[in-house]
C-alpha cells in the first residue's frame, strides 16, 4: 500500500473554478430573491473564460503530470483537448443569452448545467482511467440531457430530450459493459497498466474479451460522436432542441468524446491498430456517406446541420483512421475549425429571428436575406463553403490535413469515398447559400422574416472572431498546425 | 526588381482592391455602387499594367522559371508559397488580366444589384486565377484552382439569367467532383516527391503503373475544366445563364485552366500515361470538333452557340496539347490565346444587344447592319476570327495544331479540319440571321450603335486578334522556350525508359539539331 499523498490540486485548478462557481450560481439561485439571469450567465462565461485562461497558460510546457494516484493526466494533449472544450463552451453559453431570454428559458440552472457539463467534459479528456473516463462521461450526458429537455412544457422538446437520453443511456450500458470486459481480461481500467499488458503479450495471445471489450467501448464513443451506425438521435435532437442548446450539445460534446476516442485508441490500444482499424474506416466511410445522402432533402436547418455534422466527423475519424501521428494531428487541427465553423454559423442563426418564437428554424427563412443584411449573409456563406471544404477557406485545410493523412496510411479508398461525398455533401451547404443569395425575399414575408433579433455584443464578437479564423486561416495556418503538432506529439505513437 | 516581389503583387492586388470594397461597406447604396465600379476599375487597370510590366521584363531565352519568390507557407508540412511564370504561363497570365479588367468595363452599366458584392468577385476571382497560372507549389494550385469556383458560382447564380439557380449548381458540382480526385493525386504526388513543390514533381519520374492512376485523377480534373466531349454538359448551362462579363471569364480563362493543366502536369509529369492515353485524347477532340460544331449549327439562342463552339475550338487545344510536338503545343497554347479574345468578344457582342432588347433568340434579331454598323463591323471581325480566317490569331492557333497533328497522325488531321468548315458554316449563319435581311422588327429599329465605352471594350480584342494573326511571334517565342523543355523531358523519358543509361546531354542535342537549332 502506498502512504496517502496530498494530490496536486494546482494541475485541476480549472476544473475546481468550474466546480465553485457552478456551485455559487446555484446558491444564488436558491437562496436570492432576485437573481437576474442575464447576471448567472455573465458569471458562467466568466468562469469558463477564466479557466480556458488558465489551461491556455498552461498548454505547450512539453510535460506530463499524471496526478490522484495515476488517474489524471495532464499534457500537451490534454490542454489542446480541454482548450477547446473550454473555448467552444464560453462562446456558446455567452451568445446564447439574447434567445434564450426571448424563449422564456431564463432559468438559473441553465449556467451552472453548461458549466457541469463542461466539467464532465474536462474529466472525459484528461482521464488516465476507465472510471474517471466513466464519470466525466455520466456527468456530461446527464447534464445535457437535463439542458436538451429545459424547454419541458413543449412536446417537441421533450421528445428530442427523451430520445436523446435513453440512447445516450444506452450508450453508457454499452460503455460500462465494455470497461468491466477490459478490466475483466486484462486485469487493470488504468490507460498505463492497460497498455502494459497488450506490450508485454504478443497480440495473438490476447484474450478474445479484450478485443470485445474494446468494440463496445468504440460503439459507445460513436454514440457520443454521432458515427452512423449510432447516429440517429442526433438530427432529432438538432431538430428538437432550442437553437441555443443545440449549439452547445451539438458542438462540444462531440469535440471532447472525438479527443477521447482518439487518445483512447492511440495511446492504450496502438498496438491494436491492426484489430480496430477496420471498424474505424467502417464507421468513417458511413458517416461520410449517410451524412453527405440523408441532408440533401431536408429543408428544416437544424436537421440539416445536424446530418452534416455527421458527415463532418466522418471525416475527423478518417483522420483516426489513419492511426498515426500525422492523423492525430489532422484531427486536432479539424476538430478546431469544425468547432469554429460549428459555432459560427449557429451564431448566425441565433442572430435572426424566425416565423415562430424558437427561432429560425427552415431554410426558407434565409431567403433572399443577402438584400437585407449583407455582412450577416456574407458570414454565413463563408462557413458553409468552408463546411463544404472550398479553399482558400478553412475548412478545406482541415480536410486536406485529414486526407493526406489517409493517404500517408494508404487508406485510398477511404480517401476516395472522402472526397466524392464531400462533393455530394456541397450540394446541401450550397442551398443555404442559394437561399440567401439567389433567392428573391418572399413575396409576403412573415412580419419578422430576416429581421435580426436585438444583438449583443458576445454574439457580434464570436461572429467576428470565427468568420475571421475561417477566412483568415491560409495566412496563418502554422498557428493551428503547430498547436496540434504539439498535441500529437505528446501521444508519443 | 530582385528586391520588389512584382509577382505577388500583382497576384494580390485584386484582392487588396476586394477589400477596399468590403471596408466601404456600410455607406449608401448609390454612392457605394459608383465607390465599387472605379475601385474595382483601378485595381484591374493597375494589376493590367503590372502583368505588361512582367511581360517585358520575361526573358524569353530561358525555359526556367521566371520572378520565382519562394516564402514558407507551412513549413511542418514542406508546403511552400512558391510562384513564378515561364512561357505557358505567362500568356495565359496577360490573358486573364485584361478580360477580368475587360469584364468590369462591360459590366459598368449593365450591373445594377450588388454591385460591391459582384466587383468584389470579379477581383477575388482575378486573383485566384493568376495566383493558378503562377502557382509552383501543388497545394498553392489547388487552393486557386478551386478557388475559382467560389466567385464564378456567384457570379452565375446572383447575377445570372432565368435558369441561372441550376445553372450554378451544376457549374460548381461538376467541376468541384472532376478537381477533388485531382486533389488525391496531389496528395499522393507530394509523398512520392516528398514536398509539393512544382518544378521538384516535374523533374520526378513516377512509376508507369501510378502514372496512370494519376493521369486519370487529373484527367478528371482538367477534362471537365477545359471541357472535353462528353464532360461538357456543365458548360452550355453555366455560359448562358451567366451574366456577360461572367461568359466572358468562363469562355475566356476558366476554359484555359484545363489546357494549362494538362501542359503543365500531365504531359511533363507523365510521360508513359500521356502517350498511353494519346489515342483517347485524340478520339475525344476529334468528337469534340466535330458534333459540338455540328450541335453548335442547330442552336437558337446565340450564347449557347457561341459555348458549343468554345467546346469545338478547345479540342483543337487538347489535339494540340497531345501531339506533344513543338508546333502543335504552341499551337494549342495560340489556339488559347486567340479563343481567349475572340469568345470573350463575342460574348460580349452577345451581350451588347442584350442589354438592349434582353433576348438571346437568334430568331428575334435580323438586320442589325442598318441600325448598328460599327457593331456590325466588329462582330463580323470577331465571327471571322472565330472562323480562323488568316490574318486573325485564330487562323494562327488552329494551323499550327493541324500542322503538328499532321506530323503525328494524319486522318486525325482531316478529320480535325472538317471542323474549320463546319465552323465557317455556324459562324457564319449566325452572322447572316443576326445582322443581314431586312430590318422588319419594330423593336430593332430604335437600336443605338456602341457606346464610347463599348467601343473602349472592342477596341483592345480586335487590335490583339489583328496583330496576333499577323505576327504571331510575341507569343510564340514566349512560349517556345518552356514548350522545347517540357517536349524534351518527355521524349526523354519515353526513349529512356528502362535500365539503359540515357545520355541526356546527346538526347537534348539530337532534340535540339531536329528543330533546326
């Protein structure tokens, strides 16, 4: 028995903001007559904004801290990860504000949920164990789930929530099965111990549960990341969901279980490489393929942006796919601008008001709205080429990264069916922008068609700061690149 | 000049003017509008003035590499900015700064919505295509190459005519699935290579089994671009519905993208494919010249003739292109040249009395020459250059190809010239039901003659296409130097395939004694 030591709590200092002032907003909540909401949310940013300062500080030392007796880690890896988390979660909760007070969801417990939620997504990456992974994943989906179904009084909503919950639920069963399997056949849930034992056995003599384990704790993560087969709830809950929270929900979540999946296969179970690539390519080229066929005739937005950004993560696990540093690099670098993109255009969205109180919700209510908010439209066309991987915007860099990696795997037809359904899916990315460019406003608009809802100043500057990264990105691409080349490093393949 | 990057310069200014209109956003409508055209004018005249001072500053002699500037771009990956022009480029170069700044001049008045937003894609659009016909580095091409498709699909789709929605989209997906394969070949070449970088991949010598492999993800990619029979559907589509100025670029410089690329990468690049595939290419440009010219014969609208002609006029480019001959390759490259202006200037003879009486019918006109001849004199000169009448850079263009291909294959050749005829015949009905008979309808008798400012437009197209069929030099030593270099490498690496030592210093020389030096 090792003597009890005091951990490091200096390398979970973001974690413990995150964890009080979630805490605070509560009591405020509970405990002050009044409490504006506008003031919750201010203080929610402002603790997320504060430890995304905080790992930023941190990122490129070049070392490793593995803190609580082996089972937290903390590298250049894990920051990049948490960066992004912490980055995409600050910009969605500050511009959620406007709509959410205009679809009467002012609740307090709205914040400190986002702020729970991002915690549990902190615990999933910088995880070096199977049941802090386990905790850090509960603790994410149930707070989403509770932030999918806040809108409770309204039918949709709830049936997006639902369904929402008990495939995720199943996903944890599937999750937790395929963790007692591994811990069953090799003795260990600590990533070190793990990838121990699988050097020290040559791979034939592996026990088959291992490799079983391995395949339902994939099945789950491509719950998480929305990979087709296990994709279906996720157009529902785009669709169902407040704009607001589908921006969170849909965005990071998936950045933080995609990092996991990564780290996952490529630092405990590399030498596995040869077993789960194959399901890999699977699970990319159907999300390519399902993505890129099922959006082209939904007219509703959410829905659409909800298959697209299955295809999207497609391509991210071509990326895994790929199995090497390059590909984790690749990732790395997608998963930012995907992340950009993402929360760019639902900054968009959040900007105008719709037909009905929730928003804009089709892809009529872009129509012709280039006449009467060019800068807006302009903005949004940029990250839908962008999406559609069009150079010299972003998005064609992070795919470009994604299939020079393939190729350097020679994974060429996994590459092949990449780009043809890039070019199926730009057909759909193309319509929003045909709505809003080439489409004449409608004769009898509905009253509040493309007229913007009141600004705020967070909505304007993540606005503003991702159009800039998109457009901006192949003047400095080192940037971005080294950050992930730092990250992919710190695997050590 | 060591000193000043004149290249980039005049490959981003567009841009800088592009964004001299986006910081004028915001003010009012009509001054912005007028702010937009003479922004936009400048940029395209200064960026003119600039590609001519690179022109005389290009020394012909040398097939190399001329104004390279080599930045780092991503140095993790060994993906350079590298530009530079030689002779192939450069005429296309020149070529695609003086329509875009013609483009502006005919869409001065003819424009009337958005206008920041369509002079601010004519300039970016500028800068994507001269930052391709100079790009040295494969990932640098690409971006450009694609970027193209950006600006035009707006152009089309914003500004276009009645059928414009589809016509855009098919315009985009098409070319975008024809270059995205040509995008894995890059990738695949830059890991054989080892960095993309253009002049490196020339002088490596692939595998013949890859290369066919890649000749065919390129074909892909520029077959479409150029276009060749039967992958030019998109083009009828995109040049009728686009606004003048965008037929103008489309027919002009976008077609041209494919001929370059196939001078460029695959003939250098892939020798053994090139010559495997030669009787392919032959076969498609003869169909090409043949059924688009006997298609373009039954049209009704005039821009959709004018587009099946373009498709008829580039199989001369890639009959050329595959002779892999000195004349027929500087033949191609004329026969680009001279389309270049000569569609430009008939699109814009199309649009001049569009923008009058808004009809593309043939059937609405007739007997234009009593009301406009000053018109009527220019579009007789551009329809007799489309025909190739000597004295005109089409003449120049289409019989160096049909000499080169008579060294090579002689049927191909016949065939290929039935083609000038049925083309004298298209044109040449066109012209008759347009501008002769009498003048019996009504609505054609209040016609104007050209403006001032459509006369500047003509003027420079017919002082070029003149000049360039009577002497056609300045673009044949242009690109003499740089054709006799990529002709020799792939004669190299034919007759030195195998384990056999080649002598390059005796193989150049033989070259060299056969043309004469």
């Amino acid at each position: 028995m090792t003597s009890f030591y005091w951990p490091d709590f200096t390398l979970i200092l973001p974690e413990m903001i995150l964890v009080f002032s979630a805490l605070l907003i509560l009591m405020e909540g509970a405990f002050l007559k009044q409490v504006s909401f506008r003031h919750s949310v201010h203080c929610g940013t402002l603790a997320l904004g504060l430890s995304l300062g905080l790992c930023l500080f941190q990122f490129e030392t070049g070392q490793t801290w593995v803190t609580f007796e082996g089972q937290i880690k903390q590298d250049d890896f894990i920051f990049f990860a948490k960066i992004l988390v912490l980055a995409g979660a600050t910009a969605t909760l500050s511009m959620s504000l406007p709509s959410m007070i205009k679809e009467n969801l002012s609740r307090v417990e709205y914040p400190p949920l986002v702020l729970f939620a991002t915690l549990g997504m902190l615990l999933m990456v910088e995880a070096n164990d199977f049941l802090i992974l386990f905790i850090g994943l509960e603790m994410q989906g149930l707070s989403l789930y509770v932030l999918a179904a806040l809108h409770r009084e309204h039918l949709r909503v709830s049936e997006a929530a639902l369904k929402y919950f008990i495939l995720g639920a199943f996903a944890t069963g599937l999750f937790l099965y395929g963790i007692s399997l591994i811990y069953g056949f090799s003795g260990a849930t600590n990533f070190e111990v793990i990838a121990s034992v699988i050097r020290t056995e040559s791979i034939n003599a592996l026990p088959l549960g291992l490799f079983v384990g391995l395949v339902f704790v994939m099945a789950a993560l491509a719950f998480k990341v929305s990979a087709v087969p296990f994709h279906m709830w996720t157009p529902d809950v785009y669709e169902g969901c407040p704009t607001p929270i589908t921006a969170f929900i849909g965005g990071v979540p998936k950045v933080a279980a995609m990092v996991v999946f990564l780290r996952l296969l490529l630092s405990p179970f590399i030498l596995l490489y040869g077993e789960w690539y194959s399901l890999i390519i699977f699970l990319s080229m159907a999300s390519m393929v399902v993505g890129a066929f099922a959006a082209l005739r939904q007219t509703n937005l959410k829905r659409l942006l909800g298959y697209s950004a299955i295809g999207q993560m497609g391509y991210v696990l071509m990326g895994v796919a790929a199995g090497n540093s390059e590909g984790a690099q690749a990732v790395f670098v997608y998963l930012t601008l995907y992340l950009v993109m993402f929360i760019g255009t639902f900054a968009c969205l959040l900007s105008l008001k719709g037909k009905t109180p929730e928003g804009v919700q089709d892809i009529e209510d872009l129509k012709g709205i280039a006449t009467l908010h060019p800068k807006l439209s302009f903005i949004l066309a940029v990250f839908m080429f962008s999406l559609a991987g069009i150079p010299p915007l972003g998005g064609f860099f992070a795919k470009l990264y994604v299939f020079k990696a393939a190729i350097a795997a020679e994974l060429f037809w996994l590459a092949i069916v990449g780009v043809l359904t890039s070019v199926v899916a730009a057909y759909y990315y193309l319509k929003i922008v045909k709505a809003m460019y080439f489409d004449d406003l409608p004769e009898t608009p509905a009253p509040s068609h493309g007229q913007l809802l009141v600004l705020s100043a967070e909505i304007t500057v993540v606005l503003n700061i991702c159009a800039a990264i998109i457009l901006l990105f192949f003047m400095f691409p080192n940037v971005v690149l080294e950050m992930a080349q730092r990250a992919a490093f710190a695997l050590r393949i | 000049m060591d000193s000043l990057p004149l290249l980039s310069i005049t490959i981003f200014l567009p841009l800088l003017g592009a964004l001299v209109i986006l910081l004028n956003w915001g003010n009012k409508e009509r001054s912005l509008a007028i702010n937009a055209r003479w922004v936009a004018l400048w940029t395209s005249l200064v960026t003119f003035v600039l590609a001519l001072i690179l022109w005389w500053h290009f020394n012909p002699i040398s097939g190399e590499f001329q104004f390279e500037e080599k930045l780092q771009w991503m140095p993790l990956l060994d993906i350079s900015y590298h530009v530079g022009l030689d002779g192939i480029s450069l005429p296309l170069f020149l070529l695609s700064a003086l329509l875009i700044l013609l483009a502006v001049l005919v869409s001065w008045s003819s424009i009337q919505t958005k206008v920041p937003e369509y002079m601010m894609a004519f300039l970016v659009l500028e800068t994507f295509l001269l930052g391709m016909f100079s790009a040295l580095d494969f990932i640098l091409f690409y971006v450009f190459f694609e970027g193209v498709l950006l600006p035009m699909f707006l152009i089309i789709g914003i500004w276009g005519g009645p059928d414009r929605i589809y016509a855009a989209m098919k315009f985009f997906l098409y070319t975008l699935l024809g270059s995205v394969l040509s995008l894995l070949a890059i990738i695949y070449i830059y890991f054989e290579v080892g960095s993309s970088d253009i002049p490196t991949a020339l002088i490596t010598s692939f595998d013949p089994q890859i290369q066919t492999w890649l000749w065919l993800a390129f074909f892909a990619s520029f077959a479409v671009k150029i276009p060749m029979w039967p992958f030019h559907t998109w083009l009828p589509d995109a040049h009728v519905e686009a606004p003048t100025a965008g037929s103008v670029v489309l027919a002009g410089i976008l077609l041209k993208m494919g001929g370059y690329g196939f001078i460029r990468f695959s003939i250098p690049m892939f020798p053994e494919a090139s010559s495997y595939f030669t009787p392919l290419i032959f076969t498609l440009s003869i169909i090409a010249i043949i059924y688009m010219s006997l298609v373009a014969l039954a049209q009704q609208d005039m821009k959709k003739l004018i587009a099946y002609a373009s498709v008829a006029h580039m199989g001369f480019v890639t009959l050329g292109i595959f002779t892999v001959d000195s004349q027929g390759m500087e033949g191609a490259i004329m026969q680009m040249v001279s389309h270049g202006l000569v569609s430009a200037a008939l699109f814009i003879c199309v649009g001049v009395v569009y923008d009058r009486l808004h009809s593309r019918e043939i059937a609405a006109y007739g007997g234009l020459v009593h009301t406009m001849p000053r018109y009527a004199t220019f579009f007789m000169f551009f329809i007799l250059a489309s025909i190739g009448l000597p004295g005109t850079s089409g003449f120049v263009g289409e019989f160096l190809v049909l000499l080169g291909t008579f060294q090579v294959n002689s049927l191909a050749t016949v065939l290929a010239s039935t083609g000038m005829v049925l083309g004298a015949a298209y044109a040449l009905w066109l012209y008759r039901r347009v501008m002769f008979g009498p003048l019996v309808k009504p609505s054609l008798k209040s016609l104007s003659d050209l403006n001032w400012r459509e006369d500047l437009v003509f003027a420079p197209l017919a002082v070029s296409v003149l000049v360039l069929g009577l002497y056609p030099l300045p673009i044949l030593t242009m690109a003499e130097a740089s054709v006799v270099k990529v002709i020799d490498q792939f004669n190299l690496a034919l007759e030195g395939g195998g384990e056999e030592l080649v002598d390059t210093e005796k193989t150049l020389e033989i070259a060299l004694v056969k043309r004469g030096f």
